[in-house]
C-alpha cells in the first residue's frame, strides 16, 4: 500500500497545486480589470477637467470682447 499512498498523496499535492494556480490566476485578472476601471475613471476626470477649462477659457474670452 506504500506505492498507493504515495501516489494518493502526489495526486492531491498536484491538485492543490493547480488549484492555488488558479486561484493565482483568478487573482491576477481580476487586479487587472480593477486596474483598467481604474485608468478609466482616470482619463475620463482628465476629459472632464479640460472640457471645463476649455468652457471657461471660451467663456473668458467672451468677456473680454
């Protein structure tokens, strides 16, 4: 029963394996996408910022004619 118990004892540590790879994995896209959502939001502050400035340089503009 040694050879049995040692091969039991393989398949689980490769299961455990694969799955903490997976969960590794799992992990990493999701920190990926956060990440993505959050150039996003980054870049779509900086949209906003400079359509207001662009507003209020025209509306300066404006005033000053």
């Amino acid at each position: 029963m040694g050879f049995m118990e040692s091969a039991k004892d393989a398949a689980e540590a490769t299961g455990k394996k694969i799955g903490e790879a997976f969960d590794d994995t799992k992990e990493r896209v999701s920190d990926r996408v956060d990440e993505m959502q959050a150039d996003a939001e980054v870049r779509k502050a900086e949209a906003d910022r400079d359509a207001v400035h662009a507003k209020n340089e025209y509306k300066e503009n404006l005033r000053d004619d």
